[in-house]
C-alpha cells in the first residue's frame, strides 16, 4: 500500500505503485510513474510525464521537470537487478529529459546528486556518480560512472566526463570539453582534450575568497601546475611554502587523494604514480 500523505496532490493519470511514500505538499504531475521503493520528501514537485524508479528518494522542494527519468537502472553489464540506490538533495532542480541512474555493483551502492543543485536540459548523470552540493550540469552534459563532482563545481554544455574522474570544488569545465582527468578544486578547464588553462577566479570572488587568496592561489597554481620540475618535489614544496593557506592546502589534499585518472597539468611532465600521475598530453598550468 503506498503511503501518501492527505495534503500531496496528485494528477489522475499519474501512477503511483504501491509502497511508495509521497510526503506532505508534493506535486505530481499528468502521466507521471512513480515506482513501490521511491521516496519523495515534503514539497516534491514532477511537472508531468516524469519516471522515478527504483529505490529512489528525492528530499525537500526537488522540482523534475517532463521527460526525466530518475532511479533507472545502469547502463552496466555487471548490473544484474542487485539493490543499489539514487538520491537527489532538497532543493535541486532536475530540468526536461535529464536522466539520474542508480548506482551498480561494486562501489557504494548509491548514485547521489546534493542539494541545491541545477542539472539542466538532457544532461546524464551515470551510475555511481557523486554530486556535491551546488553543482551546476549545463545542457546535454554526460557524466561516466562514477564521477565525483565537488561542491559549487560548473560543467558546461555538451561537456563528456570519462568514467571515475574527480572535479574538485567550485572547478569550471568549458562547454564541450572532454574530461578524461581529473581537475583540481578552483581550476578552469577547456578544450578536447580538456586543458587545465587557469582559475575560477569569478566562482571564487562569488563564494567569498579574498584578492589576497586569490593572489596566493595564483602563486601556488603557477608552482605546482606550470613551472619545470618534478611534480612530487614541487608537491612538498608548495605544501612547506603555503601551510595554514586553506585553498593550497584543500588542492594538495585533493591531488594526495587516491585517484584512478591522472592530474591535469603542464603537458609533457609526470607525477609520482602514488600522486595519481599526469596527463603527458592534456592541460596547461594557470
């Protein structure tokens, strides 16, 4: 028996399976499909011709616009139906056609966008992904499996990220860029490949960082990302030369992370293989 609650209202044509649980003040919409595991928090909205499938729950004030389908199953051949699970943050904005599957075997057992979020016109967010909170998907982006996006990141229309790549926080990827390593928090990347070229610097001044960090931040990007050296040497350099600076401090920790893609940085150069590597061929320093 589905769980709703008095106050939701519901079109007539939409079609809620038994067991799922539509909370106070939702909104579903003509010729939705709501399957018996999914969740949906007060405040809910599904414009209409919406599927939601799977054990999905979406939190407080998410609004899904026609045509999405959230909670499908994984385009993964090593899916065989095993119980995994798509989450989607209060607050987010999921527009027409977007499509959120749910996570696959062998990993966390959970796809999650965070809340906040604006995933815009037929953008893909694959098995396995991680979204932080603010994330904005521009039109027609496609994320691989498990892809982790950091807080406040921006990826632009058209963008291709490669499967298991890491974008740090309040990164900016260009329009039809193609990812296929990871980007360290703040930097902005452009091309196909995708070239580290420089800063978010607007995406920081909007978030709060100072001229004076910014500058530092230039300082440390140009040491780390662009001038000659070994890269692990310049790592341990940067990390002596900065410490107590947060934003250096949150780049080396991103690069120290462990990692199945490689850095962008200045072509040409290698890291040591327990940094994650990098790219000999895409990105430029700051």
């Amino acid at each position: 028996m589905s769980h709703i609650d008095p106050g939701a209202v519901i079109a007539p044509s939409a079609s809620i399976a038994s067991g799922a649980v539509i909370g106070a003040g939702c909104r579903i919409g003509p010729f939705c499909s709501i399957g018996p595991e999914v969740v949906l928090e007060e405040g809910v909205e599904l414009v209409s011709h919406v599927v939601l499938d799977g054990a999905t729950r979406l939190g407080t004030g998410v609004k899904v616009l026609p045509f999405a389908s959230i909670g499908t199953p994984p385009q993964d051949t090593k899916y065989k139906n095993e119980p995994t699970r798509c989450e989607v943050g209060a607050r987010t904005l999921v527009r027409e056609g977007v499509t959120i599957h749910r996570a696959s075997v062998g990993a966390e057992g959970v796809t999650r966008v965070g809340a906040g979020c604006m995933i815009m016109a037929m953008a893909h967010v694959a098995h396995d992904c991680m979204l932080g909170d603010g994330v904005i998907l521009a039109n027609n982006v496609m994320l691989g499996g498990h892809v982790h996006v950091g807080d406040g990141a921006f990826i632009g229309g058209g963008a291709a990220v490669h499967q298991t790549v890491r974008i740090g926080r309040l990164a900016m990827v260009s329009g039809l860029a193609g990812v296929t390593n990871d980007i360290p928090p703040f930097g902005y990347v452009f091309g196909l490949p995708a070239r580290l070229v420089g800063l978010n610097r607007i995406g920081l001044l909007r978030r709060g960082a100072s001229r004076e960090q910014l500058r530092t931040l230039r300082v440390a990007s140009n040491l780390l990302f662009k001038d000659p050296g070994e890269f692990a040497a310049k790592m341990e350099q940067a990390a002596t030369r900065f410490a107590g600076e947060a934003l250096v401090e949150e780049i080396i920790a991103f690069i120290r992370e462990p990692s199945r893609r490689r850095q962008l940085v200045r072509p040409g150069r290698m890291a040591a293989p327990e940094l994650g590597g990098v790219d000999e061929e895409n990105g430029e320093g700051p």
